[in-house]
C-alpha cells in the first residue's frame, strides 16, 4: 500500500470514527468504554470484509486536506477524552478563513469566469505570496494552531504527502468547505440571536 | 495581540517553520513554466503514386451489449491499438475498458479483449469505484504508452475522475493504476475525449473537461509519470466540452469544441498565442453540432481535416470535412454515415457518435467512432484517397 493510500484511508477511518463516537455519545458510554471501543472499532473497520466500508467511505468524500486530519484528529480526542485539545477561539480563525477563502474560490474553480484560483495551485508565486500574507496575518494575531496548520499543509506538499500534486488540496477540502459554511452561519446566527434578546455574547 | 506573546518561543518556532516552508515550496515552484507546443504533425511523404483507398469495418467480436468513446494509437511496430468502453450499458458495474490491435497492412483486428475492470481499478487505486468510462491514450515522452480513463465512485457522469494506468509493453499489461487530482471538490467532475498534445519539454497536454458545476473544456499538462504539472482553462461556464487541440506552431493553435448551449447550435472555437495556457472567447464555426463530440486532425498543409454529426439535433449522420478554420470555410469531402432519423419507420437507435481520429506515421488516417452504440466502426484512408477528394 502506497503511503498515499494510508494516508487517504486514515481520513476515511477518521471520519467513520468521529461519526460513530458522535452516535455513541448519546449512550454516555464512560471514558473508559470508548477508549477500549476505539481500537475494536479500527479493527472492524479495518479487517471485516477487507476493510470495504472504508474503500466506500474513500470513493465517496475522496482524500481529505490536511487541515481536515488535522482537525479529525482533535474531534475525535474530544470524543474519546472529553478534554479539547484546541478552544473555540484557535479553530475559529480555521473555520473562519476556509469559509470565506472558499466562497470566492470554489465559484470561480468550479465554473465561473476564466480566472480559475485552483490552476495557481499547481505552481503560482502569486498564491504562495498570498498564502505568506495570510500566514503573518494568523501569527500577527496570535492564532497559532490556524497557522500551524497552513504551515502543515505546506510541509506535506512539500512531502508529497497526499495524491494530489496541488497546494489548495492540502491545505483545504470541500467537505471542510462546507462544514466551515455551516460553523460560520451558525455563529452569525448566534450573534443576531443575542443580539436580539439583548444577551451580550460568551 | 501583544509583543511579548508574539515573541514565546512557541511562536516563533511556528514562525519559522512556516516561513521555511514558503521558501521551500517557492523555490520548487519559481522553475515553473508553461512550455511552447512540440509540432508533432505528420510530416508525410506525397502520395506521389500511392492508390486512393479508403476501407471501411467493425472491430469485431464485440462481447458488449454496448459500447461507446473508441479511441486509437499507433504502436512502435505501425500496429494500431483500439480502446473503448462495453458492458450491458452505458454505467453498468459490468463496464470494463476493452482494446483490440489492427494489423494495417493486412487489414485484420485482434479480438476483443478486457484491458482493464471496475474492480482492478478499485483494487489498485483503493477506493470505492462504481463504473468506468472513455479512455484515451497517451504516447508519453519516454515513449511509454500510457491509458487515461473516466471512473466515478457516485453519481452520474458529472462526478467523475480521471485514473492513469502505464504499460511497458505497449498495451499487453497495464501497471497500477494513479489517481490524476484535477478539482477541488473531492476530485469530482473530470472526464476525458480528445486527443494528446505534446510541449517541447517533453511534458504532455490532454484535452479534458469538466461537468461538476459547469461544462467547460481545459488542457491538463502532465509528466510521463502521470503528475499533474498544470491546468489551463479554454471556456468556462456550462457550454462547450471535449475540445480537441490542434497547434499550428509552438505559441498557436486553435480549439474545437462540442457546443451544449442554445441556437444556433455549431462546432465552438478558440485560440491560444502562448501554448495553451490561455485562450481566447469562444466562437461558433460554421459547422453544424447536435451537442456531439468531434474529431480533428492538422494537416500538413494547414488546414484541419475534421470528423462531424452534419446535423444541430441528431447524431443520424458522421461527415469528414477539410477547411480553414480561421476562414470559416469547409469542404465536405465524405459523408461516413447517413441515416436520417425522421426517415426511420422503427424505433431503433441511430447514433454515429465520438469520432477519433488519427494520422499514422506513414501519413494514413484511421477513425473510429461509436455505430449505434453496438459496434465501434472502423474506417481506414490514404494520403491519396484525401488528396483526390480536395
């Protein structure tokens, strides 16, 4: 097995496991139980029927960015441990800047105009400019895991970690896309809310 | 956010790793560019007193309900090996690639044979794959014969992607198969028709196009080990896919596209001054278009000979023309096929569809296309044969 191959199917397995925990909860398993339930999961998942629940999990969502692992990873432990290895406001710049980022971007790649951002992916000085802008802009403000993160995705193109040859892919992914759409919403709703009833926010 | 929490150790280490990073993936990238076009047309001898021929059959034992999306390539040793897809039907999980090789000497097919399945690819490529698509070949620049093809995991067409598989052997046996990344929404929404391009640094062009979100044509540049080193969008928006490229120096070359969009329905254009990595609006040719692919080929003389449904609603005719695509103007020098539909007194499908084309080392032509979506039809003709038509 390539190492693209194990690392698109750790996505796969990542987001099944966080899904399942996410089910899980609501039987307010112990810690205990969910640690012990976690390797009994991988092996399922990984041996029944050789593994085809998460060959069809990878054909479906495809290879995930790094930033998507990245944070997979952190919702599982939460999950797992009930402890948050990262606070609300280190992901929210995350979120925050995929979603608006990806507003402008997946339009214009996806079919709109001739300008399209993901051809600069594969080698324009033009993006890496602005993905240095964005970088001292994140460290200007403090929130380092966003930047560790860029600096991640960086790193593993560099290593050609994943199957693709182009920058945006690991650093962001659709489904992270999407997700940040709906965190993003969900906070603007919850702003007008308070606002509204006059609560001032957390 | 304060100086001195700007200045922890933590935060400057993440600092420099970034930076380092920039750095490091600038310096690949600043060696980056977009090379001029190889002229790789077919500088033939005259025909000088060669007979004008022009033949025409199926490549047989076709052991598919249906096939569709033939494609050709001329081996090492002048044999010309044929691909398309067959199963029960069109999106079928029986769907394989299938191949078979023309001895043009002495007119004679190879039988049909699986070239590669649904689940080879799944295998290899260790993922979901729920059916298979066009092919079309590749000659890479170390000579090595390569096979794009269509695959998706859900969904219809729009969804789907491209896969690339090597063969040392010159399509006896196929290596594992790689993924080719060519969007940003899971890699969904790539599919592939038109012939290769080749760039003076060895790296090869592919006409391909998109249907996720809109319907437009691109140039996917990769290496002989199927990398994707570029894009370049031809069209945007929701009209014009499966371009065939054809360069008429190292900057230029002009586009044909099948057209998707309203009346008056025609073959599309665009051109390109840098080597495909920009192009101009598209324009309407003169050529009818009832939505179907096309075939071209440069001929050495300059003009574009081009395979066409001569109709704007039905693929019930397949003409050959030859023209001056900047003077819009065309010869029809054969029609291939003509059974028009609103003649028919049954109901059978009458479809002559997805020509491809090719020019032969020796200055020979071979076509095939899809004949009612049961065979694929192969036509053979000479330098001559042409030359008498004109």
């Amino acid at each position: 097995m390539s190492l693209h191959d194990a690392i698109g199917l750790f996505g796969s397995l990542l987001v099944v496991l966080v899904l399942a925990f996410q089910i899980l909860r609501r039987l307010k398993l112990s810690q205990t139980v969910r640690a012990w339930l976690l390797p009994v999961l991988v092996m399922v998942l990984v041996y029944s029927a050789q593994g085809a629940a998460l060959l069809y999990v990878r054909g479906l969502l495809g290879d995930l960015s790094m930033t998507s692992l990245a944070l997979l990873c952190a919702a599982l432990w939460y999950q797992l441990f009930d402890q948050k290895l990262l606070k609300s406001e280190q992901a929210a710049p995350v979120f925050f800047t995929v979603a608006v980022v990806g507003l402008f971007f997946y339009p214009l790649a996806l079919r709109y105009t001739m300008l399209d951002p993901y051809i600069a992916g594969f080698g324009s000085l033009v993006l890496l400019a602005g993905v240095l802008l964005v970088g001292l802009l994140l460290w200007f403000r403090g929130y380092l895991f966003a930047l560790g993160l860029l600096t991640a995705g960086l790193l593993a193109y560099v290593f050609d970690l994943l199957e693709s040859d182009n920058l945006w892919d690991y650093l962001f992914d659709g489904w992270l896309f999407l997700i940040s759409i709906f965190v993003l919403l969900k906070t603007i709703g919850r702003c007008i809310y308070y606002k509204i009833r006059g609560i001032p926010a957390a | 956010m304060t100086n001195s929490r700007l200045l922890t150790a933590k935060s400057l280490i993440v600092l420099c790793v970034f930076l380092a990073s920039v750095v490091t993936v600038g310096s690949q990238w600043q060696s980056l560019s977009w090379p001029a076009f190889r002229d790789a047309r077919i500088q033939s001898e005259p025909s000088g007193d060669q007979a004008p021929v022009i033949s025409f059959d199926f490549i047989p034992s076709i052991l598919t309900e249906q096939v569709h999306a033939a494609s050709l390539v001329e081996l090492e040793d002048g044999m010309i090996r044929a691909f398309w897809y067959g199963g029960t039907r069109e999106g079928a999980k029986d769907v394989a690639i299938w191949t078979a090789v023309l001895d043009p000497q002495r007119h004679k097919w190879t039988d049909a044979q699986v070239a590669y399945t649904r689940h080879e690819l799944a295998a290899g490529l260790k993922r979901y794959i729920r059916k298979l698509g066009n092919p079309v070949p590749v000659r890479f620049s170390d000579n090595r014969l390569g096979l794009i093809f269509v695959s998706n995991s859900v969904g219809g067409w729009a969804m789907s992607m491209l896969n690339l598989v090597v063969s040392n052997d010159e399509g006896k046996t196929w290596g594992e198969p790689t993924r080719m990344i060519t969007t940003p929404f899971a890699n969904l929404g790539t599919l592939v028709k038109g012939a290769q391009v080749d760039f003076e640094d060895g790296s090869t062009g592919l006409p391909v196009y998109q249907e996720l979100a809109g319907a437009y044509s691109q140039v996917l540049r990769l290496n002989s080990d199927g990398k994707v080193l570029g894009l370049a969008r031809i069209t945007d928006g929701g009209d014009a896919i499966q371009a065939v490229v054809l360069p008429s120096s190292p900057k230029n070359a002009v586009s044909l596209m099948r057209y998707r969009g309203g009346a008056p329905e025609r073959v599309v254009k665009s051109y390109t001054s840098d080597s495909g990595e920009h192009w101009s609006a598209m324009i309407r040719t003169t050529l009818q278009n009832p939505n179907a692919a096309v075939a071209a080929v440069r001929l050495d003389d300059g003009r574009i000979l081009v395979v066409f449904n001569d109709s704007v609603d039905e693929r019930d005719n397949l003409t050959l023309a030859v023209g001056d695509v900047d003077a819009q103007s065309w010869q029809v020098i054969h029609v291939l096929e003509n059974e028009p539909v609103a003649e028919q007194k049954d109901k059978r499908k009458i479809e002559f569809s997805y020509p491809f084309l090719i020019q032969t080392r020796n200055g020979d032509f071979h076509l095939v296309y899809t004949w009612h979506q049961k065979k694929i039809k192969h036509v053979f003709f000479n330098k001559a044969w042409l030359e008498s038509k004109l």
